[in-house]
C-alpha cells in the first residue's frame, strides 16, 4: 500500500519526521537513529526552512513530529515549530523526548507544540514526580501529553550486510519504520523513507566497514526539478533501501532496553550473532499478515477526516 496519495501536484501522507539533533543525552543500546555514537550535531534553522518549503508545496501530512537524538536539547524548537506551523505542512505537531530534560525546558517551548510524547525508559533521570509535573504542566500550557513505558528494544543493527536478497526484501516489505509508523524525514536537502540512510554509513564507519554514502543513494534531492514525481515514486517504492541491508527493521530480536558505556558509543560492540539469527521469526509471521491489512493505509486513501483519524489511532511509536 503506497504511503501517500495524490491528488494533481500534492501528495498527502500521515506523518513526517525531523531529526533536530543526532546527538542525545541518553546512550541507549539499539536506538534506531545511532545517536548513542554520533558527534553533537543539530538542525540548522536555515537549512530545515529550506527544506521545509521545498516539501511544503508538494506534500501536506496529518502530523509531524520532531525527534533526534533528543529534541529538547535543540535550543531553537520554539523557531522550527513555528515554521512548521507557517508552512501548513501539517495539521498537528509533535515532539517526541525521553523526558530528561523537561524541567529546564520552558515553557514557551511546550506550548508551542500541540503534542508532546514522552519515552520513559528505567532510567533514573526521569521518575514518576517529574511525569507529573509535566502533565500537569501540559494540562495548564493546553498540550496534549502522551507517556510511553519502554523497557525493550528490538535489535536494528547489523554491521555485516544481509547476502540474502529475498530476507532483505521480507524485511523491508515487513518494516513497521516505513510502512505503518510512517517515519520519513528529510535532512540536509533530501527526503528519506526512514531515518537509517542518514546514519548507516557514519556508523558502520566507526566499525571500520567502508560502505557507499546511503545518505546519497537512499535519498532524493528535495531542490531538483520534479519533486513531486520522485517522492510518490519513493513513497511507492516496492524494492529495498541500500540501508536495508544493513538493517533488522521491526523483525529483530527484543533485547532488555540499557544504556551503552562511555566506551562502547565510542567502539560499538561488534557481535558475533549470525543476522539470520537475531530475526523474531514469530513477529516476521504476524507481520507478513498484517501487512496484507493495512487498515490505516487503506483509511489515508479515504477522505482527509478520516486520514486524520488513521493517525490518531496510530501507534505513531518510533523511538524518539
Ligand atoms: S532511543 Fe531515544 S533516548 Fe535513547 S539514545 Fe536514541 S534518541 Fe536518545
Ligand atoms: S533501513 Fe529499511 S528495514 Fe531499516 S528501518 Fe529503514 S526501511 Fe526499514
């Protein structure tokens, strides 16, 4: 099912992403941007509003959500959610934190998003008092707030490629990032299905494994002539990303959510895991199903009321 719909020279989707860093204060294994190994790196307000009104004339979407690294670190989330707003891109926003940096964040900040998700992993930083306040808070300031508990990851990273095409294609065809949370994004000029393209070769980079820039060949180029062509075709593409092959999408293993030492985000673990071994064979299956049924694609070919009620009741989840 493809992820947006057309209409002459708009397309319409559920959601887009923003990294607004791709360093985090958090460290946590498997975390699906990498930032755990990325150096201090933040969005740049000119480079989002050039990229924003790029994609702003050619795709509208119910929300968008900012996420890193860790949103809250970016000192100008007031100025991108207010070009966000100016654009009409989107029907409602949303910034995704781990939750850590809420009370030095003002409030300002958190009233200007319509929404705000909190990750809360089992990390001392964030306890149950400072979820409160941030309710509360958020209640006063008129911001929908959403709490989710997470102690699992599933494992994403793989550092050999996949040899085998058709696993490759079961995991992309299967990959809950792209097809059913919706998690495209754009960066830095080019449009992306998923975060990975972005982050792939930088890691596999600290591993010593020298692979193409996914960065280039995943992405499209967002000020290049026909912009709305080369996204429908990307957001109906059918064969997998280069990144795919380097990546376990929403099939891999769950292992216990921590946080990775000082010295492990700066020499990533290479395991000795065979990849074929690190899939959830059980969710693979029930995936392959579901996908067959996809009941908020099929509610996005529907009319625009009914596409905003897709999104409501989407588990919108990717790890912020
Ligand atoms: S999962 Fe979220 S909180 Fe954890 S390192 Fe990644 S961006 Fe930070
Ligand atoms: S790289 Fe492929 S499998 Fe991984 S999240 Fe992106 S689309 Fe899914």
């Amino acid at each position: 099912m493809p992820l947006a719909r057309r209409s002459k020279e708009r397309l319409r989707s559920l959601k887009l992403e923003y990294n607004m860093t791709e360093h985090c204060n958090y460290g946590c294994n498997e975390c699906s941007h990498f930032s755990p190994y990325m150096r201090r790196g933040e969005s740049s307000v000119e480079s989002f509003e050039r990229d924003l009104s790029a994609l702003a004339r050619v795709l509208t979407v119910y929300r968008f959500r900012f996420v890193g690294g860790e949103p809250l670190l970016n000192k100008q989330l007031v100025e991108h959610v207010r070009l966000v707003r100016e654009s009409g891109i989107a029907d409602e926003i949303q910034a995704c934190t781990n939750g850590a940096l809420l009370d030095r964040t003002p409030d300002e900040a958190i009233a200007a998003l319509d929404t705000l998700t909190i990750s809360w992993y089992p990390d001392p930083r964030v306890d149950q008092s400072l979820i409160d306040r941030t309710i509360e808070r958020c209640r006063r300031l008129n911001t929908k707030v959403g709490v989710l508990k997470i102690d699992k990851f599933r494992r994403m990273q793989v550092v050999r490629p996949f040899e085998s095409s058709r696993l490759v294609q079961e995991i992309f065809d299967t990959c809950e990032i792209a097809h059913l949370w919706y998690c495209q994004t754009f960066y830095e000029g080019r449009f992306y299905l998923c975060s990975r393209p972005i982050f792939t070769s930088r890691f596999l980079g600290k591993l010593d494994e020298n692979v193409e820039d996914f960065r280039e060949t995943d992405g499209i180029a967002l000020h290049e002539p026909n912009l709305v062509d080369r996204l429908e075709a990307l957001l109906h593409r059918k064969e997998p990303l280069g990144s795919c092959r380097y990546c376990l999408g929403t099939v891999g293993k769950e292992v216990p959510w921590r946080q990775l030492s000082p010295s492990e985000r700066k020499h990533p673990v290479r395991y000795n895991d065979k990849n074929d071994e690190l899939i959830d064979q059980h969710k693979m299956r029930r995936l392959r199903i579901k996908r067959h049924f996809p009941l908020r694609s099929m509610l996005l070919m529907a009319p625009e009321s009914l596409s905003g009620l897709a999104a409501r009741f989407s588990r919108s989840l990717s790890r912020d």
